[in-house]
C-alpha cells in the first residue's frame, strides 16, 4: 500500500497542469475577492475599525475549506485513469490486495488535500502580511492543521464516494469543473452567505465542507472580531457572524464548534465506507 500510495502522490505533483486546475476553485475565489467583491464588502462594513483585516481572514479560511475538496478531487485523477486504461486489472492480478489498493487511493487523496491546504495557508498568511495584517499565534496555527485534517478528511471521502462511480476521464473531467466552479458557493466563499436567498443559505448550512469553512472563519477571525466588536452589544456581533459563515444557526440555536468537528467526522467516515462498499459491489459484477 505504502508504494502505491507513493505512486499516487508522486503523478499528482509531477503533473503541474493538474495541480494547477485542482486550485482553480481556490483561485477564482482569490481572484473575485481581490478584484470585484472585496472592496464592496469592505465598504459595507467600514463601520468596523479592522474591516479589511477581518475580511482578508474571512477569504483565506473560505480557501482553505474550497482547497480541501478541489485537491483532492485532482488527486483521485489517477484512479479514474488506472480505470480508464485498465491499468487497474494489473493491480488485481498482483500480490497486493484489493484492500490495499483502494486504501492506497484514498489515502493519496487525503495527503494531498493536506499538504495543499497547508500551501494555501501560506499564501494565504503571505496575502494577509502583505496587506497590513499580522500572523496568528503558534497555538492557532495548530488548531488550523487540526482542522485541516478534518476537512482533508470529509472532503476526500465525500469525492471519494463521487469518484468511485466514474470509469472513464471524459466523466471524471466533467464532475471536476463542476465541482471546481460550485464549490466557492457551497462553501460561503464567494458572497457572505447573508446576502444569499434563504434556500442557499439552508444549502450551505447542511453542506458538510462549509462546517469546516465556519471553523476555519472563527479561528482566523474571532481575535480580530473581539476587538472590533468590544463596544457593540453582542447581538450585533451574532448577527455579523452569521452572515458571514462564522456561525451557523439552525433555528435559534447557534451551532457551537463541537458540532461542526462532529459533521465533519461523521461525513469522513460514513463517505469512506459508502465508497468502499460502491468499489465492492463493482468488482462483484
């Protein structure tokens, strides 16, 4: 398993036009920020002493979740392609075991979507240093990689269970630029999710991915937002962070953290089997 999912990491980050497009969600989340809704946004909220700090860390975390599921969608290229050119038969009439070679696949979708997170993070802080703003603690960075994992987690099964129903590449490409132009909007990251319509906005809710944009937003943000929001009565800072996809409210409970980590372990484990058990029954026929 450990060489095949070498094998994995090593096609994905060989082929540089693939790690281009598996960024192009984050990207044109980056780019539409910088060049159209950015300033907008900004200045509707300029009665905010830090708006352009908070809103610089409210575009990162919105990276960070879309990098998470673009990447990994990428990585699962060269399963769809060993499928393709039945490359794939090969592994089955070796020693290794089925087992191994679908765990091989799907851990090379995880790591992936990990070690991409962590250079979108970079980018991103370099982005927000750029701009005026100052680097987060050592403990904050932590409890980010923390969630990274989370999402790597979530995220690659949910495309994992996706992938495994593809057998050719004229497929799987489709799938991909879908995934890559929607994911910016299931996740908040286009438009505050305030300023959507009340059935988008349920969407993104009970979108799993988005739970990990809601915990990356309040661990960049919540320290720039408790100083702005010192002075203001605290229903003005709720009202601000729901509409900005710090804080989902389901009704009129305010979703603490524990419940997004717990979607997002849930999702992770319930995609993965779902997909191993698609990959199963496949092999039957």
């Amino acid at each position: 398993m450990k060489g095949l999912t070498l094998r994995g990491l090593k096609i994905y980050f060989r082929d540089k036009g693939g790690v281009f497009f598996s960024l192009l969600g984050v990207l044109i989340i980056f780019a539409l920020f910088i060049f159209f809704i950015g300033d907008s946004i900004i200045e509707d909220l300029d009665w905010l002493d830090n708006s352009k700090s908070i809103m610089n860390a409210w575009v990162v975390a919105g990276m960070l979740a879309s990098a998470s599921i673009t990447t990994s969608m990428g990585a699962y290229a060269q399963m769809v392609t060993d499928r393709d050119q039945k490359i794939i038969k090969d592994f089955y009439t070796s020693p290794i075991s089925r087992a191994s070679i679908t765990a091989s696949y799907m851990l090379t979708g995880f790591i992936v979507s990990v070690i991409m997170s962590v250079i979108v993070l970079v980018i991103g802080e370099a982005y927000i240093c750029v701009k005026g703003g100052e680097l987060l603690g050592a403990l904050t960075y932590l409890k980010i990689f923390g969630v990274m994992l989370l999402s790597s987690f979530a995220s690659s099964a949910m495309v994992c269970f996706i992938v495994s129903f593809m057998r050719t590449m004229a497929s799987y490409t489709t799938v991909s630029i879908i995934l890559g132009t929607l994911i910016g909007f299931l996740v908040g990251s286009y438009i505050p999710i305030g300023q959507l319509p009340a059935g988008v906005q349920n969407v993104i809710r009970y979108f799993p991915c988005a739970h990990s944009a809601a915990l990356f937003r309040q661990l960049m943000m919540d320290g720039l937002s408790d100083v702005s929001f010192a002075a203001l009565p605290a229903a003005q800072r709720a009202g601000f962070d729901e509409t900005l996809g710090v804080r989902f409210t389901y009704g009129s409970t305010v979703a603490p953290a524990w419940v997004s980590i717990a979607i997002l372990v849930g999702t992770g484990v319930i995609f993965y089997l779902l997909a191993i058990l698609n990959m199963s029954r496949k092999r039957k026929k």
